[in-house]
C-alpha cells in the first residue's frame, strides 16, 4: 500500500512499506515535484528511543526538516523506521542490535535505490538482498576531528 500527500513548498512525501520475512518495515519517501532521482538517493536511518519521521521530517513552521531540505536540492529523501520503532512491526521480542539493523537495511536500501533509479535516466546498481544473508558488522566508528 503506498499512500502520497503534498507538503508545502511543492515538496511530496510518499509512504512505502518493506517485508523482512513476515515483519512490516516502513518507509517514507520526500521529493520536490515528481519523484526524479536527479540528485541521488538519501537514505536516513534513526537512532535507538525514535521513530524516523519526527526525527528527520519533523514539520516546524518556517523552518525545513532535514528531509525537506534534501528534497528541495533535488535528492530523493528517504527514512527507514527500523523493527520496533515507529510504525514498523512490533510483535517480536527483538534486541535493537548492529545485525538486526543492518537486516532491515538490506531490506530498505534496495527499495530506496531501485526507485529512485527508476526515476532518473541514470539508474543506480542495486544490490541482491538473500534470504540467508548476514550483513558484516562495522569495524569501528569514524569519529569527526576534535575542533580546538
């Protein structure tokens, strides 16, 4: 099911939804006019406590989400509510981890990527998501410079 509706500015916001097995993922997708790819994709991903879309298209009068943003300078801006947050499934006992994370990455990331190639001239390679596959972990976090 996919439900779309306008915003201000000329900005679209469109709903999507993902299976990881039997697990509902949500999606939301942001773009100025037609959804175009011209710009690229933009695939937001929230932290552990929040939901997707009040943290990256939260609509405060006078001021642009960071979605909003994005899609004003030509991306197409999508968010991800992982498993158990937001409007994403619910039912299973799950501990919000790296591995389960990147399952519903690996899910999300392709649907981003393929219509948002879709739409462009240019399409994007996206990759083949497997059933039995195991994302690797990170090998460490890149941190910024400390500013003096």
């Amino acid at each position: 099911m996919s439900v779309a509706g306008t915003v201000a500015k000329g900005i679209t916001g469109q709903e999507h939804w993902a299976r990881k097995g039997d697990i509902r993922l949500f999606l939301w997708e942001k773009s100025a006019g037609t959804p175009r790819g011209e710009g690229g994709a933009i695939l937001f991903v929230h932290g552990s406590s929040m939901a997707s879309q009040p943290t990256f298209d939260l609509q405060v009068p006078g001021r642009p989400s960071a979605m909003d943003h994005f899609a004003g300078l030509g991306y197409d801006a999508w968010c991800v509510d992982l498993e158990g947050y937001g409007r994403s499934d619910k039912h299973r006992d799950i501990n919000a981890d790296i591995a389960t994370g990147a399952d519903d990455l690996a899910v999300a990331d392709p649907i981003a990527r393929t219509r948002s190639a879709a739409l462009a001239a240019d399409p994007l390679p996206a990759r083949p998501v497997r059933r039995d596959h195991r994302p690797r972990r990170p090998a460490g976090v890149l941190r910024a410079p400390a500013q003096p």
